[in-house]
C-alpha cells in the first residue's frame, strides 16, 4: 500500500534485509528486528551502527527470541517476514494480536534459493 507505517517487526529476521529497506526509505517510523539466532542481531546492530547517514536516527531495536513473550505491550501495524513456513507467520499474527494496530498488514517474502 502507499503509505507509512509506524511500527514493523520484522519477525526472524536474520540480518534484517527488509527491515532496513523499509526504515532507510521511511516507509517505517521505527523497526523492531527479531531473530532468535543471537548473531544475526549483532549483524543487525553493526548494519544500523555502521551506515550513519542512512540509518543513525532511526529507531532501531532487536529482540532476542521467537515467541510473543519476547514482544510485551509492543504495538505494531506492519509485520514482515522472510520464513519460508507462512503458517508459522499467520499463527504469530493470530497470537499477537493485542499487540496489533487496528489496521495492520502482513507480508511474507518467498525467497527461493538456488
């Protein structure tokens, strides 16, 4: 849609490819990168320390985890993902869903390797 978001979570985010598409473009306000593979989030916070005039004053932040535990009172109105199990993104949204806007989207990206 044409339009900007306030808060995405970009759901195992790995090194936060779209994520950081989206916040470097100002589609999003501010993005919260979650992944439970604790290098991935580093490699996520070098890429955010790293680029100083794409990204220093944007509101970034990681979260450690998989699970709506990790989320807390968080609000978002915009999830991505790049998982290839799409269920497992639906069944995050339909648990997730206090933490939800009321008008919110979902994208999942295929990404097909060869």
């Amino acid at each position: 849609p044409n339009r900007q978001f306030n808060n995405c979570l970009e759901w195992c985010s790995g090194p936060g490819f779209i994520g950081f598409r989206l916040i470097a473009d100002d589609i999003i306000n501010s993005l919260a990168l979650m992944d439970c593979y604790g290098p991935a989030l580093d490699a996520c916070n070098t890429t955010w320390q790293d680029r100083p005039n794409r990204l220093k004053h944007k509101n970034v932040e990681t979260i450690q985890g998989s699970t709506i535990d990790c989320l807390e009172d968080r609000m978002f109105d915009l999830i991505v993902s790049k998982s290839k199990p799409t269920r497992d993104v639906c069944e995050l949204a339909t648990a997730i869903y206090c933490n939800l806007s009321d008008f919110f989207y979902i994208y999942v990206v295929k990404m097909d390797v060869k």
